[in-house]
C-alpha cells in the first residue's frame, strides 16, 4: 500500500480526540510535510535550472494535474503572470476534467490518459515546453501519460510525487520527491502531501523565474503593474534601485509604459528606445543591462 493511502495508527481514533488536541496534531504533521521537502534542495536546484535553460528558448510552462493535484498546479501557475510578468500565452494547464475541475470534482478523470495526451496534442506541446506532472500517489494514470507523452516529444519533464519509486517520478527527466508519509486522515491528500506539493510548486517556479532574471535585488521587476497600489509599489522599487526622487521615479514609468526595468534605466538617464535596447541584448537581465550602462 502507498504511504499516502495507509492508516497511521497514532491517529486512529483521531475523531474523538479533544479538537484542540486534533488541531495541533493536523499542525505538526503540516510543519513535517514542508520539512520533508529539504532533502529535494538539489534536485529542486536542477530542475529548476534546466527549465530555465529550456523557457529561454521561448517554450511555454505546462502545469499537469487531476483532483487536488491538478487544483495545487493551476495555483501555483496563475500567480506566475501578476507576480512575474510571465505571459498568458507561455502557461498551460492539463486537467483531468479539464478546466471544470477547478470547482467541481471529477475524480475518475483521472484514470484517463488518453485525454491528458489529446489535450497536450490540442496544445501543440513540444520541445520548447517544460511539463510539470504533480500527483500524490505518482500513479495516477491521467498526469503519468501526460508526462510520458510530452518526453516522448522532447519537452522537459519535472515529475512532483508523494510516494517512492513512483511512475511519475520515473517517467520525469526531473523527479522532485516529498516522502510526506501516511496522512492523518488516510488517504487526504490535501493536507501533508498537498502542502508539500504548493511549497515544491512555489520554490520550483519562483527559481526559474530567477534564473529567467525576472527578480532583481529582491524585487518584483517584471511585475504586471494593475492597480493603483502596484503603481505605487513600481515607483517605490524604482526609487529604491536608481536613489532618484519620486518624481522622477513617476515620470520614468510613465514613460516606460508601466515597464518597471525601463522605468529603472530611464531614471538612470537612459531614452526609452535606449532601454530597450540595452535590454534586448542582455537578454532581459536587469542586473547585466545596468551592468553594461555603468561600466
């Protein structure tokens, strides 16, 4: 029997248990689940840099997943856009259930691979793509074809399981593993194997946007810049990483079109069509394009 499906006996009788008593239990077994992703810092650290080394070719993130699993994706992959800058059009969801998933649950979608391959043919997924398949058991079929499929088409494969030895971390170029163990409701995969798989997703996902250069100093400079309070967020950073005035700040994004690593080259002096440009050649790297204006 998979871990994540057996009964820990500590916890048998866990419904008559005082809740106070229950509530510090479910805590401690939340506070191990992210613990038990240390141990996958490395392997994290790999993925992490070839999907970079991949994205850069202009492929698109592919978040794959049925049931919980898929849910966990979908919410890691969204804050991606607000967050990074990361376009609608390089992010993919593949749900067993397909999009209806997210609110309503279709449980025996995921015995279906078949589906997961046609929605990943629909999408044109290809060599450029990095697919990221989660799944807790790592057996279900849906994310375990998908994965297959999409390395059979020379994408990059990342497999996020819960159990060892699992298909889906053998099917995966890259197999992230959080050995999360029996739940304290056995078989309810929202809460050990669930947290671990948002911490993995989070970490896997913030360090290839740092690779990709969309962070810089700590901050948020590809941000989408929406409301009022992100406005003033964007004229903040650029205060902070040229030491000019506000106004200059204001007029600088401004004139960048709301572009926050224009924004920063222009308080430096720079035209807009020089931002550009020094941005083009180093590849959208802030960090290199100040580089080369200060050196």
């Amino acid at each position: 029997m998979q871990k994540t499906e057996s009964v820990n006996p500590r916890y048998v009788d866990i419904d008559s248990w005082p809740i106070e008593e229950a509530i510090d239990a479910m805590l401690e077994g939340q506070l191990a689940a992210v613990a038990a992703i240390k141990a996958q810092v490395a392997a994290l650290a790999k993925a992490a840099s070839a999907a970079a080394q991949h994205l850069r070719r202009g492929g698109r993130l592919v978040y794959v997943g049925a049931g919980t699993s898929g849910r966990i994706a979908v919410q890691d992959g969204v804050e991606l856009g607000p967050t990074f800058g990361w376009s609608q059009d390089r992010l993919v969801f593949v749900l067993a259930g397909h999009l209806a998933a997210l609110s309503v649950s279709a449980e025996g979608a995921e015995d279906d691979g078949g589906d997961a391959r046609a929605q990943l043919e629909a999408a044109h997924i290809d060599a450029n793509d990095v697919v990221i398949g989660v799944a807790a058991s790592g057996r279900t079929p849906f994310t375990v074809s998908a994965v297959e499929w999409a390395r059979s088409k020379g994408a990059l494969t990342i497999g996020v399981a819960n159990n060892i030895d699992a298909p889906l971390l053998r099917a995966a170029e890259f197999a992230l593993l959080a050995d999360t163990g029996s739940e304290l409701i056995a078989g309810s995969t929202r809460m050990k194997a669930g947290t671990a798989q948002k911490v993995i997703l989070n970490l896997l996902s913030t360090a290839i946007m740092l690779r990709l250069g969309r962070v810089y100093r700590g901050l948020m400079v590809d941000m989408v810049i929406s409301n009022e309070k992100l406005l003033h967020r964007a004229h903040d950073m650029v205060v902070k990483l040229t030491h000019c005035d506000r106004d200059t700040a204001i007029t600088a994004v401004r004139a960048a079109n709301n572009d926050i690593k224009k924004a920063v080259l222009i308080a430096k002096g720079l035209t807009t069509a020089q931002a550009t440009d020094v941005l083009e050649r180093n590849n959208q790297l802030l960090r290199d394009a100040i580089a080369e204006i200060e050196a």
